[in-house]
C-alpha cells in the first residue's frame, strides 16, 4: 500500500512501464537465483548464474539504464534513473551494483568527457561486453581537494603514478579504473588517468567490510601511463569527481530506499501474519508505530529525491540538494530496516533472510559517497555561507 503511489515527481508512463519491467524481472529471475545464493551463504550471486542472467536481461531491453542510448544504454535521465535504480535494488545482492550487475555496469558519467578514443576503448566494452571498471577518489577521504596525495609525475610525454588508494571498490575484477592523482597543489591540482587493468606497478589487496561486497587497496609504484591516460584535461580532476559524485550520490540514494521498501514490505506482510499472546502483530500499537514511521520516512525522502533528481536532471540541482537526498535517503532506509528486522524478531538477523543484508549494506551506504557528517556540512554551507561554516 502507497498512499502516495503515482504522486511527487513521477518520471511518466514510460518509465513506470519499465518500472514494472524491472520489478517482474527481479521477481522472476533474480529473487530466485538469489535465494539459493543465501541458502548457501554466498555473498553474491556466482558468476555462472550472473552471465545468462544478464543475456536474459539484455534481450528483455533492461542494459545499462544510465548510459546514453547511442552507446547501448537506456539512457535513463537522473529523475527516471532513481525509479527504475529503486525497483531494481529489491533483493538481497544489491550492492554495489543493482540486479547484482544482471542488469550490467553503467560506465561512469564522467567517460563521457572522454575523447573519442578513450570513449571506444573503454566506455564501448563497458556496454557492448558488461565489463567492470573502478574508481579511485579516496584515500581521499571526505576532503580530496586537500587530502588525495597519490601523485602523477610527467615523464618523457606521458606520466607515471606513485601512492595508495585505499577503498577501491572492484580493482580486482575491473578491467580498467579511474584513478585521481595530484598533477599539482590544491583543487585545481587533481586530475583523472584511466588504467588498463591489470598493470604493471600496480598491485591490488582485498579489504573485507561488514557488507556482503569487499572493497579494495591499490598500491601504485611508479605507474607508467601513455599522454593519452588523462582523462579531460590536466587539473580538471576535482570537478570530474564532483560531476561523478553527483549521480552515484542519487544512485546510492534510490539503492537504499529499494532495500528498505522491500523490508518495510516484508516486516508489514509478517506482522500480518505473526501471532502472539492471541493476536497478529500487526494489532499492536507498537509494531504500527514502527512500521507507519518507517513507511512516512520511507515516502517523505522518495519525494525529496525524486525532486532533487528532477533538479539534476534539469542541470540545476546544488549540491547541498543532492547531499540532502543522499543524507536523508540512506538515514532513512537504514532506519527502516532496522525497524524491519525488530518485527521479524530472531529470524530478521538470519543470514538466510535479506534482511541483515541490507543492514550491514546500508550501514556502508552511510559512510560512502561521502558520510551523513558531510553531507550536512554542505547543506549548513548553502544554508549558512561558505564563510560561516569554513
Ligand atoms: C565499502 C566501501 C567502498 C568504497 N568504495 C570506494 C570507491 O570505489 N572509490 C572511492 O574513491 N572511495 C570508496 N570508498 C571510500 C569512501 O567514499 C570514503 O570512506 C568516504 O568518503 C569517507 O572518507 P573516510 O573514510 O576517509 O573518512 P574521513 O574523511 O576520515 O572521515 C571520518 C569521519 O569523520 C567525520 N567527518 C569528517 N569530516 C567532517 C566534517 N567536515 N564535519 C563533520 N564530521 C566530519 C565523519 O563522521 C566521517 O565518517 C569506499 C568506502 C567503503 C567503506
């Protein structure tokens, strides 16, 4: 039940068609290759499965929903993004990628600023034969304006790169990354060098995290990169990062509320059902409480992101107005789950169940793409002024 359903800043008929789509496909595809991957205790759908999966997915129309349609792509706008990008996250395996990367990996936005070469080699595979890339900001961390120290040096016509990223999500399967690197101080001092992967000098170890999906930390020594591995232009690294950051803020954002309606949804049906002391849960005030708060949140940050993705859309969305999405996005869902989890009781925790899997990926999701601290940082800068804020 939505009281809501169809209301706020809908991306139109199309899109709700596709919407449906993509729900049938997760329902009759993924949720079932995906319960046996719980049953097993995987952290993942295996790869053998993922492969015919995502030829299924492709014959269906439902290929890489953000990337342009003269690449291969849906081409999907912000706005109708983050409804087809929530429909999508309804399962267990959703992070990072929806459908479990079934529905393939959007190249990043940012390629697009590419040359045309850059854009064949490696925006084209992306698409043409779903091939996974990273992207390297940290150990950046919340400020990489100041703190991003891994540096490219020029050398003869092209340049070589020394340092650590810690926190590179997929360098072990990608088959190339986007890495920041210092070309000079401050801001203007960032820029952007696509890697082939694997590459000599660079070495990757894998760094397990609570959720189900691991990160990574690359190691560069002296990294050897041709003239034509900058990405746009020498400097231009922040605003590529910041362009970057923008979408996979409102992804990440219309990931968690994907979880968490799909666990509200859960915890409304058991309640339903679960009696105790003589009556369903459902009966009692405070399983109500939990679940009404859940669903109010749940609605009021949809609304708020469908409206900020409207403005991104439309080229004019500010960043405290996507860190207002994002923010309020994961605080929410994660709340939600939690709640969820509560009215299932010990079964919530099961590993067997998605439940406690959307616990521990939304619990990332509120440290990645900047933590929920910065976020408000950059709404009291819109709100405040830079200069009082600092
Ligand atoms: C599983 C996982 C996957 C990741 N994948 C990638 C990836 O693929 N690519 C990539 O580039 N990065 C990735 N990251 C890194 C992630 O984006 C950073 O961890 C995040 O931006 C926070 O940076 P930090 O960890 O250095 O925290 P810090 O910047 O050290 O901050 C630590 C804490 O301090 C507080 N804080 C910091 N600054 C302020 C402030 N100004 N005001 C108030 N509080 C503040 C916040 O609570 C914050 O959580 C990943 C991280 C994880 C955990």
């Amino acid at each position: 039940m939505s009281l809501f359903a169809g209301e706020g800043e809908t991306a139109g008929e199309e899109i709700a068609a596709l919407c449906e789509l993509v729900a049938t496909f997760v329902t009759r595809e993924i949720l079932p290759a995906e319960s046996d991957a719980l049953r097993r205790g995987l952290p993942e759908i295996p790869r053998a499965v993922v492969g015919p999966l995502q030829a299924k997915a492709r014959a269906a129309g439902l290929w890489c929903f953000e990337t342009p349609e003269e690449y291969g792509g849906l081409g999907l706008d912000a706005l109708a993004a983050v409804h087809v990008i929530e429909e999508a996250s309804k399962h267990a395996f959703c992070v990072p990628d929806p459908g479990n990367g079934v529905f393939g990996y959007d190249p990043p936005n940012i390629l697009l600023s590419g040359s045309a070469q850059q854009r064949d080699r490696y925006l084209r595979p992306s698409v043409d034969e779903g091939v996974q890339w990273c992207l390297g900001i940290s150990s950046g961390g919340s400020d990489p304006a100041r703190a991003i120290r891994t540096r490219a040096d020029r050398s003869g016509s092209g340049w070589v790169l020394n340092g650590r990223k810690l926190w590179t999500s997929r360098a072990d399967v990608a088959a190339y990354g986007i890495l920041f690197a210092r070309t000079g101080p401050g801001r203007d001092g960032i820029s952007a060098f696509i890697v082939d992967l694997p590459h000599p000098g660079l070495a990757v170890r894998t760094v397990p995290v609570i959720r189900d999906h691991h990160t990574t930390e690359v190691t560069l020594d002296d990294v050897a990169l041709p003239a034509d591995a900058l990405l746009g232009n020498e400097g231009e690294g922040f605003k590529l990062a910041q362009a970057w950051l923008n979408r996979s803020r409102l992804r990440v954002a219309a990931q968690a509320l994907g979880m968490a309606q799909a666990a509200l949804s859960m915890a409304t049906r058991y309640a339903g059902q679960r009696e105790t002391f003589g009556k369903p849960l459902a009966a009692r005030q405070s399983v109500q409480n939990l679940l009404v708060d859940a669903h109010v949140e749940l609605t009021c940050a949809r609304l708020l992101l469908r409206a900020v993705a409207a403005r991104e859309r439309d080229g004019r969305a500010s960043q405290g107005s996507v860190s207002m999405a994002k923010l309020r996005c994961t605080e929410a869902a994660f709340s939600a789950v939690d709640g969820a989890i509560q009215v299932h009781g010990a079964i919530g925790v099961s590993r067997e169940m998605p439940l406690e899997h959307w616990f521990r990926a939304l619990r990332v999701a509120r440290i990645i793409e900047g933590p929920s601290e910065i976020h408000r940082f950059a709404i009291a800068r819109e709100l405040l002024g830079a200069s009082a804020v600092g």
